[in-house]
C-alpha cells in the first residue's frame, strides 16, 4: 500500500556491544587513579566496567596484567592526541640530520609552540582527569606500568621537544640544561591539571572555556618565545 510504513533496519538492528577488554581498560584507569593497586580488587573493577570477574584473567591474566594495560592504554590515547605533530617534527628533524635544510630558530618556535599548545590542550581537557590520576600515582611510586607510558610517550615528545629547545638556545640538546628547560616548559603546561584546583582558584576562573583556554594557549607561546630572549641575554 502507498501509505504503508517502510521497516527501519537500522532501528531493528541490534545494537553494537562494546568490546568486555576495551572497557575494562578505560574502567581501569578510573578506578586504579581513585584507588591505586592496592585499594582496586578484582570484583571492583568487573562490576565498575559491567562484566563478568572472570574477563579480567581470560584477557590480562589477573589484575597486575590490567594495571600494567591499563598504563598502555593511557600511552594510546595521549598517543591519538600528539603523535601526528611528534611524527611531523621527527621527520623534520630527521630530515635536517641527514643534510636537508637546516631547522632555523624561527621554525624551530614555530614547531615548539604548536607542541606545547597541543600538551596545554590535553592537560586543561577533561579527558585528561583519569589519566592524571594514574600517572600521578605513578610519578609517586614507579612501577613497570611508569615504564610503559615514559617509553611510548613521554620519552619520545620530551626527545623531539628538547631538539628543539636546544636550536633556540644554541646548546647541546643532551645537556642537563637543555633538559631542565624542556621540563620547565611543558611542566607548565602540565601545572593546569595536577595543581588544576590551584591555578582555577588563583585566577578566579570556574573552569577552561574558550577565553580561558585561548589564555593558556597564549601562555604556551609566551614560554616558548621566553627562550630566545634568554638566549640572546646569555650571549
């Protein structure tokens, strides 16, 4: 009949479960950040993530084995927010290593700002705060699951960035003082999430909308360009 209603299949078709591994692991995050290792038993992660206490051993092998997926899968995510602009800069780099075009200090600002404006993004996000969590107990009382995320993530921006710190001072990108500038500068971009209650309350702010982002975005610039005026004073 003309009139007669059409079947939505898209309506009748059953919905898509979500994988039990996958969230178990962004359950872990939460629940290991709240609680650490100690205070998270097995039967609160399974009823947290809505799954059976036996998927936690069939797919990690007991609780040890999902803190420590737990640290890759934080790896991931960061992963998913900065590896494009860590892989632009390396292939940069590497191109100038091999005799291409060398990185001059405006390029080398140029590409150390948009880094340390991706990592204020991520640390002011709300995304962010489960992470934190985590890494911060991690930061406390290093175990292999520290490893994990230095070595996937940590390590390889804190690397390229450092190159780049070292083309704006002029100096050995292997020297502790070429390091200490590089931890500085991302460090404060990190302060918006683990002293995130602090910054809000010393600048009157409720929380990071569009102005206030755009205000630490700004920052991010600042701190950058600081370096070659240090630079310049020292020479």
């Amino acid at each position: 009949m003309p009139n007669e209603k059409r079947p939505n299949r898209l309506q009748n078709r059953p919905a898509r479960r979500e994988d039990p591994r996958e969230k178990l692991l962004s359950t872990a995050v939460d629940i290991f950040g709240r609680y650490g290792f100690d205070g998270a038993s097995t039967r609160m992660l399974a009823d947290a993530a809505g799954v059976n206490l036996q998927a936690i051993p069939y797919y990690f092998g007991g609780k040890e084995g999902l803190y420590v997926a737990a640290a890759e899968y934080i790896g991931t995510l960061i992963s998913a927010h900065v590896s494009g602009l860590r892989e632009t800069v390396r292939g940069r780099l590497e191109s100038a290593d091999q005799g291409g075009e060398q990185i001059g200090k405006a390029e080398a600002q140029a590409l150390l700002t948009r880094t340390a404006e991706t990592m204020a993004a991520i640390f002011i996000s709300d995304e962010s705060e489960s992470w934190a969590r985590f890494l911060i107990r991690e930061q406390m009382e290093p175990t292999e699951a520290f490893q994990r995320v230095y070595g996937g993530v940590m390590k390889p921006m804190l690397e390229v960035s450092g190159r780049l710190v070292g083309i704006l001072l002029g100096e050995d990108p292997n020297s502790n003082r070429v390091k200490l500038r590089t931890l500085s500068l991302l460090g404060g971009m990190m302060v918006f999430r683990v002293a995130r209650a602090a910054a809000l309350a010393q600048l009157g702010w409720s929380g990071f909308g569009k102005p206030e982002t755009e205000e630490v975005r700004r920052l991010a610039a600042e701190l950058v360009a600081s370096l070659k005026t240090e630079q310049r004073h020292e020479t």
